[in-house]
C-alpha cells in the first residue's frame, strides 16, 4: 500500500529538511580493504563542510560515492533528498541506469587534486563544453555564461589558452568554472589546492570564499587550516575510514577532544 | 673598462689547431661499397634476363594502371576505412563494462589475428562454396517452421546469388578489412589506454554519457598514439593488396603483372616491374607519414600550439634563471 504512495526516494527534498547531503552508515571496500567503515554526514543547503584527515583515511573515496564514481556497499547518500546511485523500491535498492546516474551528476560538481582539464580544448571550450553536450544548451548561452564564468574567476584575459598553456592556479579556476557552468547545486573539492606551488595557492582559496559567500554548498577536502577556520560553517575529522570528530571548524581547530584530532591539527599546523 | 682589463690580464687563449682523428675503417668500407654498388649496376645493365625495355613498355599499359588504381590504391584506402571503423568499434568493445561484449570483442581480435592474411583471402576467395544465395530474414525459418508443422517455410526479405556480391572485389575487401579491423583494434585499445583516468573521471563527474566522454575527450587525445601506428597499417595494407592475387582479385597490380608475366614468358621483368611500383606507392605514403607524424608527435594537437608551449616554458625557465643570477 505505502510502496506505491510513497515517492521513489524516501528522503525529504533539501527545500523541507534543509540537507543538502545526508550520509548514512556509508561503507566502502576495494576487495578486502575496508576504506569507510559507517560515515555519517549532513551537510545543510548553503554550508561549506570541511572534510580534514591523514592521507589515506577515505575523503576522496567518500566525495567520489557521492557522485557515484565509487559504488557503495552500504548504507545511504542522499543528495537533495535524492537517493545517489540506487532506486528504492518495495523494500528493494535497484541499481540506476547509466543514464540516470550522468543525469544525478549533473547537479553535483567536482574539482580535483590534478584539475583533469581536457588537454586538447581551450579554457573556454572547457567550460562550454558540459553545458552544449549535456545538457544541450544553445552554444551562444553557454558561451556567453563560461565568458561570464571565466571572467568571475579572473581569467577574462585566458579564455582561448589552452591548459598547458595555463599556470596550476589558472587551471584549477578554469575547473572550478568548468564545474559551476553546469549550475550545480552541490559542489565537491578534493584538495584543489594541494598540487599547487604555494604562491598559487591563495587565488583558488579566493575563488572558493567568493563562491562560499554566494551561497552554494560544498564540500571541501583540504589542509588548509586558515580557509576550514574562516570559512568553513562545519569541520569533519576523517581518520581510517571513519569520522572521529565534528564540529565548528573554529571550536575544532581551537580545542580538538580527540587525540587522533590533536595529533593531525598539530603536524598541520 | 672593466673587459679591457680582463684582456690584457688574462691573453685570448690561441684557436685549437689538433689533429682530427683518423677513420680509416670508415674509407675501407666506403671503397667495398662502391666495388659492390658497381657490380650491381654491372648486372642491371649487362644482365639480358632484366630485359628492361620490355618492362618499360609493359608497366604503364591501361589494365596495369587500372590495377593499380583500383586493386591497390581503392582497395587500400576502402580496406582502412572499414578497418579503422570496425576497429575502433571493437577496441571500445574490449574496454566496454559488458563480459559479453568483451568476450566477443576477444574473439574477434583472436580470430582474424591468428589466421594469415593470404589464408584468410583464399576462404574468402571462396566462400560461395558455402552459400550459392546469401538472404536476410528470419533465422532458423525452416527449422521453426517443421516445429509447427509447416513444411519448407521460407521467411525471407532478400537475397542475391553470392557471386553477386562477393566478386573478387568484395571478397578481397572483405577479407583485408576484417583482418585490419582485429589489428587496429589493439592498436586503438593502447591508445584508449593511453589516457589518463582523470579525463573519464572529469568528464563523468559532469555528467557525460560513455559515448560522449570516449568522442569528445578520450579518443581525440587517444590519437597521437593512434595515429602514427595506422600509418604502418596503411602502408602495410598497400602492399598487402598483392595478396589479393589469391582470392583472386584480377582488377589488381601484381595480379596484372603476373599476368602478363606469364603470358609472355618474361616472368623476371614483371616481377622488377611490380617491385619499382610498390617501391614508388609505399615512398609517397612514407613522405605523408613523416608529416603526420611529425605533425603529432609534438605535444597535443596541432604543432603551433606546442611550439607556443615551448616558448612559454622557455620564457619561465629564462625569467628564473635572470632572477637567480641578479640576487
Ligand atoms: N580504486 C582503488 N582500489 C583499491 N584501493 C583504493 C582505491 N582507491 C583508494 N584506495 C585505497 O583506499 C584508501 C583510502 O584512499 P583515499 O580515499 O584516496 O584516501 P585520502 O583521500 O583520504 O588520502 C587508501 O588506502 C587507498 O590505497
Ligand atoms: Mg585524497
């Protein structure tokens, strides 16, 4: 009776519930190694939640199962009420088609550790391409945002470079652009700024606090200190595939309760 | 005022004037060279068997050119646009999620790789023994028919005799294009490979479907490991042709020359003649792989664009090094 009333995702919309993200008991193995053990996260419409741990504790396995380049084993993700991957039905999860997975990615934006930009287009070909191949947009509309995008990020001037032709910090703001043309409601950073030489480091920060100012919400892996202090709205501490600490970033990084916690924020520091 | 000082401290040092080493191997070996280069033309030139002006007059006749523009040249360039096609189809098969597609895409590759190219033309050469008419219709038609007590039922739309179509023309194409096809395959499957994961990755996470990430983002940066490779298989095909003799394929050069070789008893000045052709095709494919290559070998895309790298590189590296040497 309740099975056909009830909508194929049982999580309320973010418009009701105010979550953007809701993770539940999320659990993760490549083969044998268990990566996350049970992560629970919530991360409400507007925040910058940010995502801090040793290497090798599970953050970039956590972000990529949130767009689904990683299949889960267990548990939930839900993005705007949306259930991630699966399809809940009498009782029952059933795998998504392809399809419908690209079309749940559509409103999930990632940037990466190496910027992964096509080699082969120029920055605003990068851009304009998502927008005109996906979600077919009229060429003259997604040129005309990437333009808008690209100068936002202040690369006005660098439209027609192309990546090599790009300085690391240039290229991750492309990325970053490249991402928010396709007007995500969530976007997810992996380290975007840990593969950069440290003059470069502050201008992608400045484009991440201008976006965070604009209310999109995020999730950011990072090691930076002073960006989780200043702008992040939550501080999610990750070490061997759990969460062992949560809170406000300041509170957090000011008076950390667990030791792991201490002993991470004092090497980084 | 600073420099002049310098000289007349410290003299311009004289030039070097040493003497060069000696290569006298180097001398030796050009002298044997010549003696043998000259025993070579000797022959060419002495030797009646060559028979020279009967080659001359012959190679250029209308069935030889229409040979070698249909048989070799049309073949050559037909046989690689069905290769590449079926083969880039068959490399995204071994790469494809699907156990099934991969497992055929498998069999494919092992099958027109393990058998000859000349054994594979002579089968195809005679297919029709196994088929008088190829039709196209529903399978097993009679077979479900007697399972319904129908005798003889025949659900066909078309047909046509085999000779029909597979003609020496088709057979051969046939032939050399699926043999190529297996071929490319592995050649584009490398070359898929070549790419980084991170381009998947960034192309799924915005969305994209399988087909648009592999067309727009993986294999146009597969090509520069793609293309330099095909151009060895095209060069190969043409000569490859030749093989077309046994299907047989009578629109073709060497089966031509053969020909006439035969008829005329001259077999030796035929088979020159075959040698200073597929020497002439395969040097103009040479001079258009070089450019290719040449033209991707460099970088990504087109050559400006890398050159334009170069110089910012050199213009950093250059920056640095002035800043170091002001501190
Ligand atoms: N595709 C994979 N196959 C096998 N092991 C993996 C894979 N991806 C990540 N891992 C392992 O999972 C663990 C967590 O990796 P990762 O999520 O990248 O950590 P972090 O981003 O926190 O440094 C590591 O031990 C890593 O070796
Ligand atoms: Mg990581």
């Amino acid at each position: 009776m309740s099975e056909l009333t009830v909508p194929a995702q049982a999580g309320a919309p973010a418009a009701e519930s105010g979550l953007m993200v809701q993770a539940e008991q999320v659990h993760k193995s490549f083969g044998h190694l268990e990566v996350l053990k049970g992560i629970d996260l919530e991360v409400r419409s507007g925040e910058v939640c940010c995502l801090l741990g040793p290497s090798g504790s599970g953050k970039s396995t956590f972000l990529r199962c949130i767009n689904h380049l990683e299949k889960i084993n267990a548990g939930r993700i839900r993005v705007d009420g949306e259930l991630i991957g699966y399809r809940e039905h009498g009782g029952k999860l059933h795998e998504l088609r392809q399809k419908e997975v690209a079309a749940q990615r559509r409103s999930i934006g990632m940037v990466f550790q190496r910027f992964n930009l096509f080699p082969h287009m120029t920055a605003l070909e990068n851009v304009i391409e998502a927008p005109v191949r996906v979600k077919r947009e009229s060429k003259a509309e997604a040129r005309e945002r990437a333009e808008a995008l690209l100068a936002r990020v202040g690369l006005g001037d660098k439209m027609g470079n192309y990546p090599g032709q790009l300085s690391g910090g240039q290229q991750q703001r492309v990325a970053i652009a490249r991402a928010l043309a396709m007007q995500p409601k969530l976007m997810l950073f992996d380290e975007p700024t840990s593969a950069l030489d440290p003059e470069l480091v502050g201008e992608v920060l400045d484009v991440m606090k201008d976006l965070a100012r604009d209310g999109m919400t995020m999730i950011v892996v990072t090691h930076e200190i002073g960006f989780a202090r200043e702008v992040g709205d939550s501080l999610v501490f990750m070490d061997g595939g759990v969460v062992v600490e949560q809170g406000n970033p300041r509170e957090v990084i000011a008076n950390p309760q667990h030791d792991r916690t201490k002993a991470f924020l004092a090497k980084v520091l | 005022m600073a420099s002049e000082e310098v000289t007349t401290v410290r003299a311009r040092p004289e030039p070097i004037r040493a003497v060069p080493v000696r290569h006298p191997g180097r001398w030796i070996t050009v002298a044997v060279l010549a003696v043998l280069a000259a025993m070579f033309v000797h022959v060419l030139v002495t030797n009646k068997a060559f028979n020279w002006s009967f080659m001359v007059d012959k190679m250029f006749r209308p069935p030889i050119i229409e040979g070698l523009l249909r048989g070799t040249v049309l073949m050559t360039v037909v046989a690689m646009v069905i290769g590449v096609a079926l083969g880039v189809l068959v490399a995204i098969m071994r790469l494809s999620d699907n156990p099934i597609l991969r497992a055929v895409g498998w069999l494919y590759t092992w099958f027109f790789r393990a058998v000859p190219r000349l054994v594979l033309l002579a089968v195809f050469g005679n297919i029709g023994i196994l088929w008088s008419r190829i039709e196209f219709g529903v399978p097993f038609d009679t077979q479900l028919g007697q399972l319904f007590g129908i005798d003889n039922l025949q659900l066909r739309l078309f047909g046509f005799s085999s000779r029909d179509i597979l003609t020496g023309f088709m057979a051969g194409l046939l032939g050399l294009a699926l043999s190529e096809a297996a071929y490319m395959a592995e050649i584009v499957r490398a070359g898929i490979q070549s790419v980084d994961g991170g381009q998947t990755e960034a192309a799924q996470a915005l969305g994209m479907s399988r087909g648009q990430l592999l067309r727009r983002v993986v294999l146009p940066q597969a090509m520069r490991v793609i293309i330099p490779p095909t151009g060895n298989e095209t060069i190969a095909m043409l000569k490859d042709t030749s093989l077309l003799l046994y299907v047989p394929v009578s629109v073709e050069l060497f089966f031509q020359l053969d020909a006439v070789g035969k008829r005329t008893f001259q077999i030796f000045p035929m088979y020159v003649a075959a040698c200073l052709w597929y020497l002439f095709l395969t040097s103009i494919l040479l001079v258009g792989q070089y450019f290719l290559e040449r033209h991707f070998g460099k970088g990504y895309g087109p050559a400006g664009r890398a050159r334009l790298r170069l110089r910012t590189i050199a213009a950093e590296q250059g920056g640095g090094g002035q800043g170091t040497a002001g501190v």
